[in-house]
C-alpha cells in the first residue's frame, strides 16, 4: 500500500481497537469520543473507496458500486459527525 493509503488505514484501525475496547458503561464523553472516531473511520473509508475507483476506472461495470459505496460512506459521515455534534449541543446546554 502506498503511504497515503496506509495513514488513513492505521488511524481507522487504532480508532476502531479503541471504540471496540470500551466498556458499555462509558462517560458521555468517552461516547461522544468513540462516535466521533467512528466518522473519522467512515471518513477514511470514503477515501480509500474513492482511491479504489480512481485505480479501477477502466472497470466501467465496478465503477458504479464503488461510486454507491462512496455515496453511502459520506452519508455515515455526516450522520455520525451530526449525532456527535448534537449530542456535544446538548450535553453543554
């Protein structure tokens, strides 16, 4: 892999060992921490789909579902980063 496939990677993959590691009993804040890790792992998902269409273009019958994959990824994202916004909106409220 090249380097900067391998840095989003490694930062996804620490994130998710930390998210998948907390006890079902963490603080709002270890909560809001864990969600925000979680958009940043779709974020970086969303990167490495869109490194895979631009590599697999000349597959005109791949490049659909990697376009859908990109589609629902940013969709996460948002998801994720608006929850995590919200929940720090209302917890300081």
């Amino acid at each position: 892999m090249e380097a900067t496939i391998t840095a989003p990677v490694e930062v996804a993959a620490a994130a998710l060992a930390t998210a998948a590691a907390a006890p079902m009993t963490a603080t709002g804040e270890e909560t809001l921490t864990l969600v925000r890790d979680l958009a940043q792992i779709a974020h970086h998902l969303g990167e490495l789909t869109a490194a895979a269409r631009d590599r697999w273009a000349a597959w005109g019958t791949v490049t659909p579902h990697l376009q859908r994959a990109e589609a629902l990824v940013a969709d996460a994202t948002r998801c994720l980063s608006h929850a995590a916004g919200t929940y720090a909106f209302n917890a300081t409220a």
